[in-house]
C-alpha cells in the first residue's frame, strides 16, 4: 500500500511540475495551447532518448 501511496505523490508531483512549466512558459492566459506544445516537446525527448538508448543497446 505504501508503494501505491508513494506512486501516487510521485505522479502527482510530476503533473503539478509540469503545469508550472507550462505557465511559466506560456502564461496563464494561452495554458491549453502550452500544454499542448510541451507535451509535444516532452514527447519528442522522451522518443529520442529512447532510440540512443536502443542504439546503444544494439552495438554492445
């Protein structure tokens, strides 16, 4: 239960930091909008990473 718990606060803090970057960023008034382009940021870095590490994994 405690791994739940723990689980639940880590998403909850990654949610929360991610709106505060986006309206630091973006600015309260054009939130949805920001909220769609970092998340295509996010998306990308996170997809990118993901094939250097499969690249890596391969030439070993």
């Amino acid at each position: 239960m405690a791994l739940l718990r723990g689980l639940f606060w880590f998403a909850l803090f990654i949610v929360f930091t991610f709106c505060f970057v986006v309206l630091f960023e973006y600015g309260p008034r054009d939130f949805a909008n920001g909220v769609r382009k970092e998340y295509v940021r996010v998306k990308s870095f996170v997809v990118k990473q993901t094939e250097e590490i499969g690249k890596t994994k391969k030439s070993h």
